[in-house]
C-alpha cells in the first residue's frame, strides 16, 4: 500500500520542481480557478488578460488560495460593484498539519504532526470583473501600494467587502504547498475541465493521458498519478495524494483554452435546494395565476392575428405543444404558436451534422425549419404568449428553469432533480442571462438553472420579470 506521506517524498531533488501532468503548484491552483471561469492575477507578475475570464482574482504573487464562490458570486450578481474586497477566515485553524509516517515494510508506526505559522496576511484577495483594475494590480510596486490604489480608484459605492473561509497557503513553504495539494485534490473533482492530459482511472482517481489504466490497482479516495508513474504493482494508493511526474517523462505544458473550458464544477458538485415553505408556495402560486390572467387579457387581442398570419403561410395547426416536465417529473403539453414547418422533423435528420449546441439541445443559426412568420414570433417572443395557458392549469410558473421533456433531463441527473424540485417558467436566469457563445449554452443552461433553485427569492423573480419585460420591448 502506498500512502500520503511516500508520494511526496518520491523524486525529492530540490533542483527539480514536483510536477503533476506538466504542472507544478502555481499552474494548477491557476488552472483549478480558470475551471470557474476566473483568471488569477497576480501583483507584479504580468501577465496577458484573457477577454473569456468571468472574473479575475487579485492576489499577491506568495498565496494559493481555495475557497468557494457561490456566496459571493451572489454578492456580485446583485450588487454588481467593480471591486468585492475578500477576507478568507482560514479554516485551518488548528496550525498543523498530521501525515503517516511507515516503516520500510510500510507498516503502520505513528502519526507525525507538523506545526506551521500561517502568515494571515495572506487572506486577502479581491474579485473583480473589471479588466482595466486588473491591469492596475499587476502593475502596482507593492501590495500597500496595491490596496490603496484600488481604494482610491474606486469610490465607496462601488466596492464592498465579504468575509469567507478558505484555505490559504504560502508557496514559499514547501510544508504548506504539499498542503495545498492534497486540498486541491480533495475539492477539484473535475480536473480534465483545464488540464487536457487528465484522464479519469476511478471514480477519484485521475492519471495521465498517455498512461495505462492499472488492472490491479486499488484507489482509496482522490488520487492523481502524473506522467510516466507505473502502478502495476502498487497495490492500494491512500488518498487525497499526488504521485509526481517522473521527472525524465514530465510532459510540456499544454496552453490554457478559455473558449473550451467547461464548468464542470456544475454538474458535480453537490446542490443544495433551496426550502420553500407551504406559505411562499401558495404565494407564488397566487402571483403566478394573477400574472398570467393579467397577461392573457392583455394579449388576447395579438391571437387572431398570428393565426391568420401562420394559416397563410403553412396552413394549420396554429399551436404547437410538446411534452415537457413539470415539478416532481409529471409531464406536460407545452403550449407555443407554432413557429417551424410542417416537416421539421425530417429537415431536422438532415441537419443534426451542423449543431451548434454543446449539450441535448438542437440549434444552429438560419435554422430553415423556422417560417418566415415564426421567425418573428422568435424574435418577438410572441410565440411564447400561450405558455400562460399552462401557469393558469398549473404546469408551469411564470419565473423557473426552461421546461424541457424527459430526454434532455436525463443528461445530468443532479442537474434533474434539482430542476424539477420546482415548476418549470414562462422566462427564467438562463433566458435572461445566457451569451449564446458557441460552445457554452448548455453548460450555461445548467448553471443558471441551479443558480435559481439554490437562490431563490422574490427579489431574483422581479428581477428576471424586469429584464425579460426590457426584452420584450427592446430594451437593453
């Protein structure tokens, strides 16, 4: 059996940095964060500011930080101030550390403690989506000079402050980056989301591409085995650990793609829903039927327009509905005018080389399935009107995630059941957010859609009412 404490002994030569897949420790804390879609800047060190980070992390060039975003994505999603100021509470709070110590017939001896004297100064970072701040930080002498440069740049609106915890740790002592490493390994569940070479060998464990998948190999909790390490004959590794390239067989560093980067940490992490009492249910059940007869007033005027309009060009139907699933999987007719042609499933079969979608969806641009009269109804929005037939019968709500049917809910099931813990929308976080960039509207579909069950609130329906009504009427 191999545990922890060998696997950062191995290939000790100070002269040589460990390596893992390529990258030492600085790389993968920067990969880890460009999986979240933020770019790590650091004091004095330039660097080229990529145009597809979400956000980038202001640092000092001493730290590798680890924390977790939701709380403050939150923050800057509805504060939106240029600069969010982060005090990390380091939840290592008892200064030490514990690792095995074996005899040379890896037995079991006695458990070694090791004592470090975390600088706090260290836990402090900034966030911000501004380039231009960015650019500041890298340029700055100093971090005194740093923090009060933003300060000055930055009125008081503009900027707030939230403390978390996290994990920080110097990369100047080798103690605590060995830390920081079985703490990625532990928290970075998808590590093939930036780093190309890595490839899944169990449910935790991840080894190099170019590597051969161990028969007799028994991993107990994370691992990740660098390049050239052979594991024939290893027996059972003990996670979290690392197992170093082999120096001689390090792999060159492939460059960071931004546009390919998927948010991975989306489809695995754990999703906590949102409780909703009876009370706020029935509420926003009240609101929704409300809404939505208001609506159908409003609008019933546009019907027998539409319909003329869709008679002349293709005849009948004039309503499409599709089965789609509501809260808790009961499925639904989802009601639409009808906005493509009589054979777009036929044209569709043709066309399915050219989809531009990443995920289960179907799109591509000029789609020729789409009338000429449905193409303004998209655009429009005005083929979405009858959907308010369906909040009134109950199947859907007027703010959610997207109705979608049965096929398209089975590609992530966290993603499933999170989603139909609530009624599907008329308009919803992904239809007002998503960018539409080649590639991501999938992973962005997903996001927003646990974004909005893990947060829900009255405050982000009104807001999602507001920007979809902008919308409509053209507004930005």
């Amino acid at each position: 059996m191999i545990t922890p404490s060998e696997l950062t002994t191995q290939y000790d030569d100070p002269s040589v940095p460990h390596t893992v897949w390529g990258l030492d420790a600085v790389q993968l804390h920067d990969r880890f964060w460009a999986a979240r879609g933020v770019q790590v800047v650091r004091l004095g060190e330039p660097s080229d500011l990529v145009e597809d980070a979400e956000l980038f992390l202001l640092t000092d060039p001493h730290s590798l930080s680890i924390f977790r975003l939701g709380q403050l994505v939150d923050t800057l999603s509805w504060l939106k101030p240029k600069v969010l100021f982060v005090r990390l509470h380091n939840t290592q709070e008892q200064g030490y550390s514990e690792r095995v110590i074996t005899d040379e017939n890896d037995r079991f001896t006695r458990f070694e403690r090791v004592y470090s004297s975390p600088d706090w100064r260290l836990g402090r970072v900034a966030l911000t989506p501004s380039r231009e701040l960015a650019q500041l930080w890298q340029q700055a002498s100093d971090a005194r000079t740093a923090w009060r440069l933003l300060r000055r740049t930055i009125p008081p609106n503009q900027r707030t402050t939230l403390s978390v915890g996290g994990c920080v740790y110097d990369r100047a002592e080798e103690s605590q980056v060995t830390e920081f490493i079985r703490e990625l390994v532990t928290v970075w569940k998808r590590p093939d989301a930036t780093i190309q070479r890595a490839s899944r060998l169990d449910q935790q464990a991840w080894g190099d591409v170019t590597g051969s998948r161990p028969d007799h190999t028994r991993f107990i909790g994370p691992v990740w085995v660098g390049a050239g390490r052979e594991l024939s004959h290893a027996g059972s590794i003990v996670g979290p650990a690392v197992l170093w390239d082999v120096p001689e067989q390090r792999p060159e560093v492939e460059e960071l793609q931004w546009k390919q980067i998927e948010l991975t940490d989306v489809l695995t992490g754990p999703i906590k829903v949102r409780t909703i009492s009876n009370v706020q249910r029935g509420l926003k059940r009240l609101f929704d039927l409300g809404f939505a007869l208001i609506a159908l007033l409003l609008t019933l005027p546009i019907y027998p327009l539409v319909m003329l309009a869709i008679l002349i060009e293709d005849g009948r139907p004039f309503f499409f509905a599709h089965t789609r699933e509501s809260r808790g999987g009961v499925n639904f007719p989802c009601l639409k005018f009808r906005t493509m042609r009589k054979d777009a499933e036929d044209i569709k079969k043709k066309l399915m080389e050219q989809n531009q979608a990443d995920g289960p969806q179907f799109f591509i641009d000029d789609d020729p399935r789409i009338s000429r009269v449905g193409k303004f109804l998209r655009a429009t929005n005005i083929d979405e009107l009858p959907q308010f037939l369906n909040v009134i019968a109950g199947h859907m709500a007027i703010v959610g995630p997207r109705p979608s049917p049965y096929k398209e809910n089975q590609y992530c099931p966290p993603w499933r059941e999170a989603r139909l813990s609530v009624r599907p929308g008329v308009t919803g976080l992904w239809q007002v957010k998503r960018s539409r960039d080649a590639g991501r509207d999938f992973q962005e579909w997903i996001r927003y859609d646990i974004e909005y069950v893990e947060n829900w609130s009255w405050r982000m329906d009104l807001y999602i009412i507001l920007k979809t009504m902008a919308a409509f009427v053209g507004m930005k």
